[in-house]
C-alpha cells in the first residue's frame, strides 16, 4: 500500500472527506429535527452523500485516479453514514438495535479476515453482488424509518427482519470468499515448502 501527498487532494478523495463530514451533518439534523421538514432535510443529506459516492467511483476510474487511501477512505465513509442512520434511528424504533449488532459484528469479523488476508496480498477485490444489495435494502428500511416515524410495530418488525435477513446473507457470502482465500494461500504457502524443500536437495 503506498501512500503519495498528491492522493490526499485527488477529487475522488475530496469527495470521500466530504461524505465522511455528512455523517456529523446528518446526526445533528436527525437528532435535532422536530419536524417532518428537518427529517426530510436529513434524507437530503443522505442522498447527496450517496450520489457522491457514485460519482467519486465514476471519476476516479474515468481520469485514473484510483488510490490505495481512496480504497481506505470510502468504505469508511460508506460504513459510517451506514452506522449513524442505524444509530440514530434506534432511537426510536428499538429493534433496529437488532440491526445494529449483526452489523457491527459482520463488519469486525470482516475487518479481522480481511486485514489478515490484506497483509498476505489476497483480497476479494471490491463489494460483492450481496453487499451492494444488502446496503440497497438498509438505505431504503433506514430512509423509511426517517421518512416515517410512526411507522406500526408490525411493519417496523418485518422491514427489520428483512434487512437482517440479506445482512446475515451477505456475511454468509463473504465469510465464504474469505475462506475460498484462506485455502487458496494455505495450498500456496505449501507449494512454497515444497519447492525450497526441493531447491535445498
């Protein structure tokens, strides 16, 4: 992973800073909003730091500016406005607390297997079908759950079932590419044995 001074100011990469400081901006509208008009104004802060993450993705491929601190930053900014909306908004629909703890505990096993695997040069190589569709449905549950605050114990019930449903699919579907990795180096690493083993005679 190498790091210049130039990285730091890449248009891709001011994009990122920039949805990483709506994560504040959302929570202090959210938590401070008495009104559907100051939910709506919430949203608006999450579609813009969507639409960002779109167009950052679009430009840094388009003029070649894809950076090792552009992969770090991104997913940061993805997974903190991901967290917020979820924290804020358990506030008042208690069982997105449900939602809450699969998250965290999918994105630190990850974190966990993905450094390892980083540290030994393996990755999965970016976002998975599931991933991109689990974060599609708990945009969409969170937005809902913002757009709606009196949203019926019922309805409140199976939109979070739903959105835990795809998140523990996508943890299922990753924990198995991370594995496929894991085999992958292990035969590696005694293929390397082997051929020293063989050097050495």
């Amino acid at each position: 992973m190498h790091f210049s001074k130039k990285d730091f100011f890449t248009i891709p990469n001011i994009m990122s800073y920039f949805r990483i400081l709506c994560v504040p901006a959302f929570v202090l509208v959210y938590i401070n909003s008495k009104s559907l008009s100051g939910h709506i104004w919430a949203i608006v802060i999450v579609a813009v730091s969507a639409l960002t993450d779109v167009f950052d993705g679009f430009v840094a491929r388009k003029t070649g500016q894809v950076t090792d601190l552009g992969k770090i930053l991104d997913p940061i900014a993805d997974k903190s406005m991901q967290f917020a909306m979820m924290f804020c908004v358990v506030l008042r629909y208690h069982w997105v607390a449900l939602l809450l703890v699969i998250y965290a505990a999918k994105e630190l096993i990850s974190l966990v297997f993905s450094g390892y695997l980083f540290t030994k040069n393996k990755n999965i190589g970016g976002a998975m079908w599931c991933g991109k569709i689990c974060t599609v449905i708990l945009y969409g549950v969170m937005l809902a759950f913002i757009i709606f605050p009196e949203i019926p114990a019922p309805v409140e019930t199976i939109l979070v079932g739903f959105s835990a449903a795809f998140m523990l699919l996508a943890f299922v579907v990753y924990m198995n590419a991370y594995i496929i990795l894991l085999i992958e180096l292990k035969r590696e690493q005694k293929e390397q044995e082997k051929g020293s083993s063989g050097s050495e005679k």
